[in-house]
C-alpha cells in the first residue's frame, strides 16, 4: 500500500489542495484543516518522496491564510474599524510570523495606532518592531507619519 496515495491514484496533497483547489474537496477541508493533515502526513512519513511537496504546500497554504488576515485589516481600517484591524494584523504577526506579510502586518499595526491618535502606543510599537519596518524601507515614511501626526502613502512624501 502506498500512504501518500489515494483513491484514483490522486496524492494525498492534492487531495487536500493545490491542483485542485478549485474542487469541493478543498472547500470541504478547509486551509486549516488542510495545514494539520499535511503536518500529520509529514509527521507519520517523514521519509516519504513526497514530504518536501508537503512542506511547500504548507508554506504556500500559510501564505495565503496570512494575506486573507492582512487583507482583513485593510479592508477593517478603509472602513474605520481599527480595533478589528489591529487584531487581523496581530493574527498575522502571531500565527504566520514566517509568511510574506509579517512586515506589511507591522506598518499597518502602527498606521492603526496613529489614525485611533494614539501616538503613544504607535511609538512604542514603532520602537519594538522597527527592523520589520527597516526590511521593507517604510521607515522613513513612518516617521514621517509621526512628524506629521497622520498616516498618508509614500507618494505624499516624494
């Protein structure tokens, strides 16, 4: 018998998603669902040939729940719900701390701050995470929103 394959001789990863993300089995799973049982698969056959798809999946599965939680909190700050924003970006920086929007997650943790005029903890929180804001080169336009005491796009700044 062959672990990593199931029936019709689909692998067990696209079973779960990938190729055929479209297909009810994915919308019948669901990511997290998906993200456990590629762990378990990994952790049951860690020899198997298909461990390294299983961890590449899993990376791309992270990055796509990480960019719905981001693009949760900038659709929640477009609608002035900062206190909701702040905890998309919090989900993004504490649960998919290794994806593509840790740092986007953290500027616009501090842009939140600024338009709630709560400079104070913006500060603060500038002060903890600036490196993140330093690997995307944002700093200089952070603080500029500091100088200014308003949050605006890097073009108002050119």
């Amino acid at each position: 018998a062959h672990p990593e394959i199931v029936g019709g001789g689909i692998s067990f990863m696209q079973a779960c998603f990938g190729k055929l993300s479209s297909s009810y089995k994915v919308k019948k799973v669901g990511p997290e669902k998906a993200l456990e049982k590629l762990q378990e698969f990994i952790d049951d056959y860690p020899n198997s040939d298909e461990r390294q798809k299983a961890e590449i999946d899993i990376k791309e599965l992270r990055n796509k729940l990480s960019e719905k939680a981001y693009e949760s909190g900038v659709l929640y700050m477009k609608m002035e719900e900062y206190k909701a924003a702040l905890l998309a970006f919090k989900q993004v920086i504490e649960l998919y701390y290794d994806t593509e929007f840790i740092e986007l997650a953290h500027l616009k943790t501090i842009a939140c701050y600024i338009k709630k005029n709560d400079f104070e903890t913006a500060s603060n929180y500038y002060a903890s995470n600036r490196i993140q804001i330093e690997d995307i080169m944002m700093d200089d336009l952070v603080d500029a929103w500091f100088e200014q005491k308003r949050v605006f796009d890097r073009i108002e700044l050119e």
